[in-house]
C-alpha cells in the first residue's frame, strides 16, 4: 500500500519513519481488494487527494494517527464508507484535530488523533474497545487501506485493499528497531505473513483489526515491506481507549445545553 508522490517533503510527516526510503517496493504485495463495504473506513485527503486512513468512530469523529495533520485544515476533507476513491460520494470537510500534548513525531509516542468533522454523516461507525484487549505474539489480524499495487507506482489503489499480518512480540521489534524508536506497550508491531508484504506511503492512520475488533492505526515504519521492520502501530491500550472516551465527552459537555 502507498503513495509515493511526495515522498520527501509531503509524506515525511504522513509516515515519519520513511525519511529516505526509495520507492521500488512501496506497494502491498499480497494484498486483496476489499469486497464488503465498510461504512466506517475513511480517506483523509488534502485537496482531494488521499494522505492518510482513518476510522469512523461516532457520527461526528474519526480516529487516526496524529502524524496525518494536514494544513490548512479547510484544505482538509473525509471520504467516507467507499470501496473506491474515485466513487466515494460522502465527503466532509473537517473543523478541529485533537491529539495528546504527549504526542512526538520521532519516538512515535501517542501517535493517535481524533478529528471533528464539522456535521454529522449517515454511516455506521466502528465501535472501539471499552477497555484494553491485548493482542498476543502470532495472532493473525488485518490492516486496510489505500495504495499503490504495483512496485513502481505513485499513485493510491482506487480500491480499497486489505492485508493479513500476524503481531509480532513487543520485545523482538525493539531488537529489529534497536529501540528506535522504543516500541512500549502502546503500540504494536505486526508484519505481513508473506516476504514483501505490509504497509507503506499512505496507509497511516488505518485500522488493524484483530478478530474483527480495533487493535490499533498504522503509525509507520522504516522502509517498506522489510520483514525485519515491521510496522508499529498505535495500540489502543487503556491510556488511549480514556484519552478518546475523555475527548469525547468533553466535546459533548460543552455543547450540551
């Protein structure tokens, strides 16, 4: 999965661990187009063109990594629930990023966001986990998004697609990573199952799926599709599951009357 086109300037902050990362395998081998609608899937683009995945978790909120802020943000809008970039007919524009003060762009540390939209859509979100469900070395989940499908493209997979990956145990990630950044117990790490297969350009901020429930977003990784650096994700450990609900009610309360 990916899109390669800005790769130095652009997408240096739309997957920060790709600083100088050649683009002869940034697609997601292995990969399979999406056939079921998912309503709460979203496409975060700036001036129409896809920067980052994203997930309808309210009627009014999506979930992603907080690296995916773009600017200006009336520059900024979501497609929602599409199989297809070029077919979505539900865009948004947006009106606030929230994410944690904790949040750092070189550690990885709290890479999570949640976005306003500014109305409300007629889509079914995604629930998220009421308390942390910690996902064992070698389970088996999914990650989806938009990219390239070919080794040399540049442009984002108009279909939607999606790749298995098993997780991979926190400790020997760090080893892979020697502890840069420090992979702690907010985040994962999982890899394709398959030699050349993961995450690249463009899917930040997509979900994993681990028995159809949300484990985490794709925060980013050093190159593509290399089996010894797999993709870390942001977990949603219990610190994030309370960071979300105590966005959202703050958010409620204060237009409440």
């Amino acid at each position: 999965m990916g899109v390669c086109r800005y790769l130095i300037v652009h997408y240096f902050m739309a997957f920060t661990f790709f600083k100088v990362a050649a683009c002869s395998e940034v697609s997601i081998i292995g990969g399979k187009d999406v056939k079921k609608l998912q309503s709460w899937m979203v496409s975060i683009q700036k001036d129409q063109k896809h920067v980052c995945g994203g997930i309808l978790i309210k009627d009014q909120w999506v979930l992603t990594a907080a690296h995916c802020q773009e600017k200006p943000i009336k520059s900024v809008t979501v497609l929602i629930g599409s199989l297809s970039l070029s077919k979505g007919t539900q865009r948004v524009g947006i009106l606030s990023y929230e994410y944690p003060k904790t949040f750092n762009a070189r550690t990885k540390q709290d890479d999570i966001m949640l976005i306003k939209l500014n109305k409300k859509v007629k889509a079914k979100p995604k629930k998220i986990p009421k308390k942390e469900k910690d996902v064992p070395p070698g389970t088996s989940c999914v990650v989806t998004g938009w990219g390239t499908t070919v080794s040399n493209g540049k442009e984002p997979s108009d279909k939607l697609q999606m790749l298995e990956v098993l997780v991979m145990h926190r400790a020997r990630c760090n080893r892979y990573y020697n502890e840069d950044p420090v992979i702690t117990k907010d985040m994962l790490c999982a890899g394709g199952k398959q030699e050349k297969t993961g995450t690249c350009w463009g899917d930040s901020g997509g979900p994993l799926e681990c028995k159809k429930n949300i484990a985490g977003v794709v925060s980013g990784s050093k190159g593509c599709s290399n089996p010894k650096k797999p993709t870390v994700y942001t977990f949603l450990s219990q610190r994030h599951i309370l960071w979300i609900n105590n966005i959202l009610k703050k958010q409620f309360n204060s237009t409440s009357f």
